[in-house]
C-alpha cells in the first residue's frame, strides 16, 4: 500500500510520517509532500504527481491554519482550504484512491455545553472555519472512499502551538491571562497520526465518513495552561479570564465539546487522556 501524506513540513504531516515508518511494515510506502512538490491550487501540478506515485491513500494535512489572519486574507484561506482539498478530492478520484482530510470544531457554531455530534448542523463563525467546512463540502462532493476527522487544539512537534507559547511567556512572565471560558480537547498529533494511519490502512469500507478525534477528557485553555506549567515546574501564574476580556479578530467557540461516538461505533480506538499526551509532548520537547 501507497500512504501519500500532505503538509509533510506541518505539525501533523510530521507525526504521520513518523508513524508510518515506526510501524516497520515493508508492505506499506510513505510518500511525502511538501508545499514545494506541487501547488494546492494547481490540479495539472497534483494530477501529475499522483500519476507518478499513484497512492492508494491521501492523508491530507496540508491546510490554511492561521485563524485570525484569514479573517483578512479570505481568499487565500479558501483557495487552498476549498479549492485545494477540492483537487486533491480529484485526483484521488481519478486514481481511486481514498482520502483522509482533516477539518477542525470551528465548522460548529461553538455554543452551549453539549458535545457535538458528526451530524449536528453545522454553523462556522469565522472565516477558517468555513473555508474548512468548504474542504468537508468538496470532499462529500467528489468522493464516496473517504474520512473526515474533526479535531481541535492542535499541539505536536514540529510547529507553533499554545503549548509552546506558554512555556515561551513564562520565562519571561511572572503571571499569564488565559481564557478560561472556552471549553474543549487537545489534540496531539503523535496520537492523532496513529489514528489517521489506522484509518488509511483499514479495508472495511463500511467505516469511511465524519468521524470526530481528540485527545479524551474536557479542559478550558486556562485549565491546558496550568497543567503544561504544572509539569514544567514553572512558577508563573495563570490568570483565568473571560472571552470579552482576550478580543481576537477571528471570533472562537466557546464550546469545542467533539463526541467520539463514531469512533466507537466502528472500533477505531480513541485517543489517550489529554494530561496524559500534554506530559508525554513535554518529554518529547525535553529530548530536543
């Protein structure tokens, strides 16, 4: 089997094709692909390169990530969001191959307490959320052999994250304002990747569709904050604070609560407890 993944250079890409190495099987073959490989928004470039490696399974991670800043660059974020997984979604057609994308909780209107289902209605509040809905859209569009995983709060290695951030503020900072009222998961990409690649390697394909992944237990960004200084050692403050009081130019969900239901439904493992991942990254930092 053929394993192509996209956004080798990002923070999941990375983990993804770590995982497929780690896992030692010869019969499977990783192809990465960098942003300098082909252009998202050209489907000539992305035909080309799938004819010449012809996967059997796009694990596609390269996206448009950065939330505020797409709130002024709106074309950009759906040009490689929308129209980018809309090419990819083609080119896998073409070759029958099957797709694996992943989208985000912003597709969700991100209010009340309960924990979204697959189905629920869908309502994105900033312009990320709805280039990635855009993505799911043409995905649904194009393809009948595909996943959509839904995650949220990414963390991982290789790239900027809150985590990061954290550790970077409190070296300099005696006290940190964090928000405190938007409740959600983090996901770290090392336990996302073996997902993804347990999915990519699956031959039922009774279990493709929307599935939501993140790492298991409910936390505030506040909560996250002071679990990773906790286990640092760090001696900065985290100060909770609301929503009003952190303007942001994308608007956030208040409510990032993902059901796994889908997961169990078709034996997909979930992933491990989000203290437990946020401990297991800082030692994976440690070792850098």
């Amino acid at each position: 089997m053929k394993i192509l993944v996209t956004g080798l250079t990002g923070q999941l890409g990375f983990d993804v094709m770590h995982e497929i190495e780690l896992r030692g099987d010869h019969s499977i073959k990783a192809i990465g692909a960098k942003r300098s490989d082909f252009d998202l928004t050209d489907f000539d470039a992305i035909q080309k390169f799938f004819a010449e490696h012809e996967p059997n399974v796009v694990i596609h991670c390269a996206a448009y990530t950065a939330v505020d800043k797409a709130e002024d660059e709106k074309d950009l974020a759906f040009a490689v969001n929308e129209t980018g997984t809309r090419n990819i979604a083609e080119a896998c057609k073409l070759i029958g191959a099957a797709m694996i994308y992943v989208s985000t909780d912003y597709v969700f209107p991100g209010d009340g307490t309960n924990f979204y289902e697959v189905d629920d209605a869908t309502d994105p509040q900033n312009v990320y959320g709805a280039s990635k809905l855009a993505g799911e859209q043409a995905v649904l569009e194009t393809l009948a052999k595909f996943f959509i995983v839904r995650v949220s709060w990414v963390f991982g290695i290789n790239g900027k994250n809150f985590i990061k951030t954290m550790l970077n503020l409190s070296k300099t900072h005696d006290e940190i304002k964090v928000v405190a009222d938007q409740i959600g998961s983090p996901t770290y990409t090392v336990d996302l990747a073996r997902l993804l690649v347990d999915m990519a390697l699956d031959k039922d394909p009774k279990k493709f569709g929307i599935y939501h992944a993140t790492n298991e237990g409910i936390c505030s960004w506040a909560d996250l904050a002071e679990e990773v200084l906790r286990r640092s050692g760090k001696s900065t403050k985290i100060i909770p604070i609301a929503t009003e009081d952190y303007p942001t130019k994308a608007k956030r969900p208040k409510n990032s609560r993902l059901s796994k239901k889908k997961l169990d439904e078709n034996g997909f493992e979930h992933l491990p407890l989000w203290k437990d991942a946020v401990g297991r990254f800082l030692n994976e930092l440690a070792r850098q």
